[in-house]
C-alpha cells in the first residue's frame, strides 16, 4: 500500500524536530484500556504511566492483556545503534516504542507526551507513524543562577520537568556568587548563618545612580537533604545536576563568612571587612591565592559536594577574576615567586590546575567558564564558552573538550523584545529569532577539531529575575530554541516551521502553568536611509496571514488604518505606529517608532577611529537614519569608542545654512560607559578649515544626556563632532583601569 505523503507543515509539532517522521496510514487511539509494557524497570514503567496519566487522566494498566491495544517499550542497541535514541513506531494496533537504552525509552516518552497532548481534541487519536530519534550534541544544558535570586525547590523541579520535556539532559545549578552562598556546607555553618544571606537587595537598574536598596534582608540556602532530591528528582528525568561553585573570584558572600582568606592589604594587614554583595556586578575581593587555607576551604567545601552530586563535572567557575588584590597581596606575590609564575594570569592558572588536581583524585573532572584558559588550559579540563566563540574554537583546537554558551545568543538575562513595556532585565537583545540562528559548529573548526565539541547551553543569570514567573519569562521559549539547537540535525532546523510547532506547543505550556513570552511573533522593523534624506521603514511578522495597519500621526491603528503592503517612505518626521491584526482581532503589542528628518539624514558619514565591539553600527549612516538611541542601549543605534577618541565628519553634499546641531551622549558608568571630558562641534564649507561652534565639557546625566547646540546661522557643508574619550576608568570605580566606552546617537542638523 503506498504510503501518505505529508508537507512539513502537516506534521504533528514535535520540539525539538526529530532526525526522521514517517508518516503512516491510520490513527492509534489511546484509551482508558491501553495497557503499558516492556522489559524495562518498574521505576521507568511507573514513570510512563504517570507521566501518560497526566496529560490523558488515564492510568494505564501495567501488563498485557488479550485483546488490548497496547504500549510496547523494549530496549535494543542493535536496532538503535545511536545513544540516548529511540524509534517510536504509532500504527493503527499498537505503539512500539525502542530505545538504545532507557534514557532513549525517556526521549521517546517526551515526544508521546507532546502526540498525546496535540490529540485532546480528538480523543487522544496519534496519527500513524515510524520516528527515528537522536541527539545531535551529547551535552544539552540548561543553567540557573540562585545566587543572586534564590528559588523555591518546588519551582526547581517545575524547571527540571519542562527541560526535560524538550530533551535536555543537564542542570547546571550555579550555586555560589558574590551575592549568596546556597548549599549547605556542613563542616562550615558559618556560610549557612552567614554566607546565604545579603543585608538588602538593588532596586532597579544597577546603572541608575544612585544606587537604591530595599532594606530588606535576603537569602537562604538548599540544605543538603533538598539538594539530594532534586538530584534524585532530576536524575529520574535522565538529567545530570552539574553544581557550580564559584573560584577564585566571584567570593565576596564566601568571604563574608570566612574573611581569613582574603587577600592581605597592600599594609601587610588582614583583607576586608567583607560583605555578601548587595547589587550586581565584578568585585575586587577573590579568594587568595596565596594562601593554602584557602586551598583546605575549598577542597573540603568540593569533597562535600561530590558526596551530593554524582555527576562526572565539577563546575567551578573562574570567570571574571580581577587580579588587583593578588597583585598588592604578600601571600599572592610570593605564590608567584615560589611556583616561578610569570604574572597574576598564570597564578590563576595555579588555582584551577590545583583544584582540577584534587578532584580527579576524587574521580572527577571539572568545567570552568572560558577565562580558565588564562595562564594555560589546565590539562583534561572542559572549557564553556560564554565570551563569544573563541574561547571554545582555542580549547578544541587545543584538543579539549568544549560546550558553546555565547552571551550574545544563549544569555537570557538579556532582552527578547525591543518594546518599552518589557520587563526589566539585564541589559542587551537577543530575541527568538536570534538564538535559533545559533549554529554550534564555528565555520573555521577542521574536522578533526569538531569532536571535540560537546554540545550547547542556554544560562539564566537572575539577577532581574526576582521571582518564578520572572525567570520563566525570561528563559522560555528561547530555551526551546536551544533544545532544538542541541538535538536536532542542522539541516532539519527551520525557524518558520519551529515558529509553526512552537504555537501549536503554546496550549502546553499554559497547561503546564509556564509563565513563557508569547510575543515572538509581534512586529520588528528595520529602518534604511535614502541618499534624498527620506527613510524606508520595514514592518513585518513572522504571524501566517496576518495583516498589519498603521498610522504616520501617532494614533493608534485599528482595521479602518492604512494597510501595510510594502516599506513605507517617512519624508517628514513621524511617529509611526503599527498593529498585527489576525482578522479583524488585534494581536499583541502595539509598535511605536519615532523618525526624525534633518538636514543630516542620509548624508555620508566619516569615522576617524572605527567604532568597536556591539556598538560598532552595520552602516556609517545608522548615524543619521532619523533613529534615536534609547536608555536600554540594545537598539543598534548607540556608536560606541572604546578608549578613543571620536571624531564624525557629515557630508551635507552643499552649503547651506544651518543653526543647530545635536546628538546624545550616553553616561552610565556602571556600564563602563563615560561622557567625554570635551565634545566639540565645528563646520566648514570645504572640509579643511573647520569654525568652531560649540563645547560642551558637563553631561551630569546619569544616562542620556543631550546635546543642542544653538547658534547664529552659518554657512556650511561639513559638520565635524569631535569627542574626547575619558580613556582608562579611573580608580574606585566599576571596570576601573580598563577601557572606557564613549557611546554616541543620531546626528541631527537643521
């Protein structure tokens, strides 16, 4: 009999995509008389029956009896050769479901559960067919940060039921930071009574000066009974709890409880006092390293942990370690000197090999964020790649193992909409859409580099996620987005077609009670600049028949507004406003844009020093496409000069008169972004002798700051800004003695 042909589009929606769906003739109708069997253990066959029961209400019976339509598991390695893979065979009889192991039996469960709850409407009927399943990456991970906010266990297990819904198979649980200390260490209570907690919390924006606190004490921890049965819970589910204790720096709550193993003063005198961190950021006070208490600390602090988790890695951080307090610290310096370390980056280097030495004496390897490659990659140590790409390319090609968690695509603390009602988070913008484009695999790695790959994690830092719903807000469904990213073959990857299961995934997740982002499909737009000084605004949503409406006069669209059909030419300044509109019924948020038009707008642009890192513009003209720069920094319209100075020449094509000039300047040196110490505006009309015709040397604003010059008329065609940069961040204050960034908007002249 021939078999049915089906689009992409007809298949049931399974996340992540599996490796092949073939589909079938007829249905399979799961009933209240099902019977559930296998030779697998009881443990497994309770959690099948559980798991079926509750999404159908039906508990189904365990054996086989005549007559009934049954659930077969088996377990195979031959039939399915690939780890942790499963075939689930559904005909019109019977579900046969093998797996090369009973983790793979599990995977298989999760896409039943995911058939099952897409047929309530029709009485639990699955369409026929043959998936053939496997992981494309061994290490799928989801990370959570409890540290600087602490989470309910009820809530943990909540979490660890939707990764493993999608496939994942590993929790790193970052259980140590500057602001809390969460594990109970029983050999030192102290860090129970004192470690775990902070005096009070920031309020708001840790860029908004001044500072603000809630007065409010804050903290606990998991004691160890709780973390043995979110281990247990966890492991049931095949997910592997990876802890993460924070070394050598991010210690400032640790040394709270035990100050004798700060560095000395530069005096010779004991560091400190210390204090649990109370707002969010890089701090100067890390464990000494020079010390050997320090080395018996945490040495004893791991043996107690490895006696909670039996995962193969130990996480143990070495991310953002300043080294100013070993470099003034006797104990540190003679380190140096006694191991004959060239500098402080080796002596770190010291601290890791010297961990890693303890715990694979204890059978154990470990895992450290990528600054762990300073001084010399400690040998057999995993490298997790969070700065980018290029901490995890240097640890393969240094045959190392490696897991790709990039912050600009996998970091949930940052925002997934551009629209002014998003909830306050950390900083940045990486939507949707943007973490599935991730491809895992740098285009530059050899073969025989790529093995060494291990897989993919999504982390959330929650230092603006202060609560359940928070978090849940800000990790789903972008999380989705990397268990596909992890499972799934690349080729199989669709962004349309996961939009298209993801919404059909959403009635899931409500069940469920994930409190998800369900505007992924609101509008986005992109603005160009046309050489005559007018823009083209780009609407779009990725909705299926959806229209959108609009309005050039700031009102609210409704049905009887202009229907967007093709870029809309903006050839005075506007307020732009758009709806998605499915039907006569508005979706979702309503956008909102203001584009300014000025003499400047589309004029050609020069940059002496080039502009760097995330704020360095897809076009000199981002400086004049009528576009403003917002406080959330994370539009792509700030132009940013890290330590140089920066000089902007506008082209105005001909002269002509002009009497204002103006720009923004960005202030918040929380993000290491500093006013200039002098901003000077000149013109000219032949672009070599220059008048000037304004200075401004004050920007008092914590934050946006503007600059309006206003003058006589003068004739001009070239407008020339020139801004001094504050250099090297002085001394005391965050980021201090590196580079600081002097962020610039829109050029406007009239």
């Amino acid at each position: 009999m021939a078999q049915p042909t089906f689009s992409r589009a007809q298949q049931p929606a399974i996340i992540p995509q599996p490796v092949s769906y073939q589909p079938e003739t007829g249905t399979f109708q799961l009933t209240s008389k099902t019977r559930l069997s296998g030779t697998v253990s009881p443990e497994l066959l309770r959690l099948f029956q559980q798991t079926i029961a509750s999404v159908t209400k039906f508990t189904l019976q365990i054996g086989t009896t005549k007559g009934s339509s049954p659930i077969q598991l088996r377990l195979d390695s031959a039939l399915i050769p690939k780890s942790e893979g499963y075939q689930l065979h559904i005909t019109p009889g019977a579900i046969t479901l093998t797996g090369h192991n009973e983790t793979g039996l599990f995977y298989g469960l999760q896409t039943l559960v995911q058939l099952l709850d897409q047929s309530r409407s029709s009485s639990f009927r699955i369409p026929a067919a043959r998936i053939d399943d496997y992981p494309r990456f061994s290490y799928r991970g989801m990370h959570l940060d409890v540290s600087r906010h602490m989470f309910p266990l009820a809530f943990l297990k909540k979490y660890i039921d939707q990764l493993a819904l999608y496939k994942f198979n590993t929790f790193h649980w970052h259980l140590t930071d500057d602001q809390g200390w969460r594990i109970e260490i029983k050999r030192y209570p102290e860090l129970q009574k004192t470690a775990a907690y902070r005096n009070e919390t920031l309020i708001g924006h840790k860029k908004e000066l001044p500072h603000r606190f809630d007065g409010k004490r804050y903290g606990g921890y998991y004691t160890q009974d709780e973390v043995r049965d979110l281990v247990r819970y966890a492991a049931q589910r095949h997910i592997t709890v990876i802890p993460e204790i924070e070394m050598p720096g991010h210690a400032l709550a640790a040394l709270s409880a035990k100050p004798e193993l700060g560095c000395l003063k530069p005096d010779g005198s004991p560091g400190g006092p210390y204090q649990a961190a109370t707002f969010w950021g890089i701090f100067d006070d890390v464990y000494c390293a020079g010390n050997d208490s320090t080395f018996t600390f945490l040495e004893n602090v791991l043996d107690e942990v490895i006696q909670l988790f039996p995962s193969t890695y130990i996480h143990i951080g070495g991310d953002e370690c300043p080294k100013n307090r070993w470099k003034t610290c006797a104990r540190c310096q003679a380190r140096i000197k006694a191991e004959h370390l060239k500098d402080e980056h080796e002596l770190q280097s010291y601290v890791i090999r010297r961990i890693e030495r303890h715990l694979n004496s204890k059978g154990r390897q470990i895992i450290g964020w990528d600054e762990i490659l300073e001084g010399g990659l400690s040998p057999g140590a995993t490298v997790m790649s969070w700065q980018g790409i290029q901490g995890g390319i240097e640890a393969m090609r240094q045959r190392h193992d490696a897991i790709m968690t990039p912050e600009p695509y996998v970091y949930f603390d940052y925002y997934q909409s551009l629209y002014p009602a998003e909830p306050l988070t950390a900083a940045g913008y990486t939507p949707l859409s943007k973490t599935y484009s991730y491809e895992p695999v740098p285009a530059d790695l050899k073969a025989e580099e790529e093995k060494y790959l291990k897989g993919v994690q999504g982390n959330a830092w929650s230092e603006y996620m202060d609560s359940p719903e928070k978090a849940e807000y800000m990790i789903f469904p972008r999380a989705l987005a990397v268990a596909e990213m992890g499972w799934s073959p690349r080729q199989q990857r669709n962004y349309p077609d996961f939009l298209r299961r993801l919404r059909i995934h959403e009635p899931l997740l409500t069940q469920r009670n994930v409190h998800y982002a369900d505007q992924f499909d609101e509008l986005t737009d992109s603005v160009t600049v046309n050489a005559n000084g007018t823009l083209q605004l780009t609407l779009s949503t990725t909705l299926p028949g959806a229209t959108v409406r609009y309005t050039t006069d700031g009102q609210s669209p409704t049905t009887a507004s202009l229907l967007y059909t093709k870029p809309v030419t903006i050839a005075t300044s506007s307020v732009v406003k758009a709806a998605v509109f499915a039907g006569d019924q508005h979706q979702g948020r309503v956008f909102e844009k203001q584009l300014t038009i000025s003499k400047a707008t589309g004029k050609p642009v020069t940059f002496t020093n080039a502009p760097k890192g995330g704020y360095k513009p897809a076009s000199p003209l981002v400086a004049v496409n009528g576009v403003v720069g917002t406080s959330r920094y994370n539009t792509g319209e700030w132009i940013g000069f890290q330590g140089d100075d920066a000089e902007v020449i506008i082209d105005l094509q001909k002269t002509q008169p002009i009497s204002q000039i103006g720009t923004h300047v960005l202030n918040y040196h929380w993000q290491r972004m500093w006013a200039p110490t002098m901003l000077r505006l000149a013109v000219s009309e032949d672009g070599k002798t220059y008048q000037n015709v304004f200075t401004q040397t004050q920007f008092p604003v914590n934050g946006i700051n503007a600059v309006d010059a206003r003058f006589a008329p003068v004739n001009a065609r070239y407008v020339r800004m020139q801004a001094t940069n504050k250099g090297v961040i002085p001394a005391g204050e965050y980021g201090a003695g590196g580079k600081a960034w002097l962020l610039l908007d829109e050029f406007r002249v009239d």
